[in-house]
C-alpha cells in the first residue's frame, strides 16, 4: 500500500466537476486545505505517501477501481506534500494539468462518493 486515507469532509462544490461528465474530475486535498480550496475539494485524513506514483499503479475511491493512465509532472511532489491531486477519470497517456492523475475503470459519479470510506493507492 502506497497511500491509504479515509475522507472526512465533501465540499459544497466538490462533486459539480464529477457531476459534468466533459470535465469528470476530482480534486482531493488533505485536512489542512485552505478554507478557500476546501469548498471544491473531497476533504481526508492525512497519511504518509510510501514510494512514488507509478503508470498502472491501482487507485480505490469509495470502492470503486481504477488504473493510473498518467501522471501530471507536479502530481506526485503535491500528493506528498498536500495530499492534493486531480484524479481526472477520461483516461489517457496524457495528463490534462501538471497535478493531474489520470485513471481509466469504472464509471464514478457524485453518490459513490461518501464521507468515511477509503482512497487508497496501491
């Protein structure tokens, strides 16, 4: 296991970019998120990243499975520090923004995501 969280806080615009599916994104920080980012944010627990993000790497969010497509040349060095990324669910060998984390799997929307359970990389 490279990381392990439990989410503790959905902003009141979280999920409006997961809702539009020509967007589908996620953006997850940890606790100590600025008050004014926590608002778009899913909100965790704090945790030490062990090792580094890998192309196929496997990511669970609230249960649901996914594969690490790409990774954006600023998403590694923020998840350590911040716990913050992108997780942008179109897939694809190219990340969309330097703190993006692209993932192909299973269809994703606004009701799986639910405080208490788990994102885990792995």
């Amino acid at each position: 296991m490279k990381y392990s969280v439990t989410i503790t806080g959905i902003g009141s615009d979280a999920l409006f970019f997961l809702e539009d599916r020509s967007s589908n994104f996620l953006i997850i920080f940890n606790e100590s998120a600025p008050p004014e980012l926590q608002e778009i944010s899913v909100l965790h627990t704090e945790a030490e990243f062990q090792g580094n993000l890998e192309i196929g790497d496997t990511v669970t969010i609230c249960g649901k499975t996914f594969k690490i497509s790409a990774i954006g040349s600023e998403a590694e060095h923020t998840m350590k520090t911040l716990g913050h990324c992108t997780l942008g669910f179109n897939g694809g060998d190219t990340p969309e923004r330097p703190g993006y984390i692209m993932l192909e799997g299973e269809a994703i929307t606004p009701d799986d995501i639910v405080n208490g359970m788990k994102i885990e990389i792995y």
